[in-house]
C-alpha cells in the first residue's frame, strides 16, 4: 500500500510541474505574440489599420466582421471561425 501511495504522488507532482512548465512556455509565446505585429497592422499615428489598396469589399468586410483581407497576411480563413463581430 505504501508504494502505490508514493507513485501517486510522484504522478500528481509529475503532472503539476508539467503544467508549470506549459504555462512558463505559453507566457512567452504569447508575449512573443503581442509584440510581434504583422506589416498591415502596423498603426499610424492615429491608430487606424492602414487600409491604402483594399477593395471596398475589403474594408466592408473589415469594418462589419473584423476580418483582413487574406493578401494581407493576417487575414484567417473563413472555416476558421475568427469573426470578431457577426450578424
């Protein structure tokens, strides 16, 4: 009985440093996320999207649904269900 109580235990601490350890690593992803801006994202000084060559599609469907256009580079693909607003 004593055995399967200390494997237990080493399984929980086990189990409790690898989730440690996953969120250590997702802190940095995402701050690696926040600092790094794709070039259409880029502000100016008035902290709107630069919008200079979209279609006027494009804008509608930015300014409606929050989505870039894909040449951008930041856009997402419509199956992936990254609307920002919605009807």
């Amino acid at each position: 009985m004593e055995q399967k109580t200390g494997t237990r235990e080493y399984l929980l601490l086990g189990m409790v440093g690898l989730i440690l350890a996953l969120a250590i690593f997702q802190s940095f992803q995402i701050r690696g996320l926040k600092t790094a801006q794709p070039a259409t994202l880029q502000t100016a000084s008035s902290g709107a999207v630069d919008m200079t060559g979209w279609t006027a599609d494009e804008k509608m469907q930015y300014e409606h649904h929050g989505t870039l256009p894909a040449r951008s580079g930041g856009g997402q693909s419509p199956s992936s269900g990254g609307m920002v607003g919605g009807c």
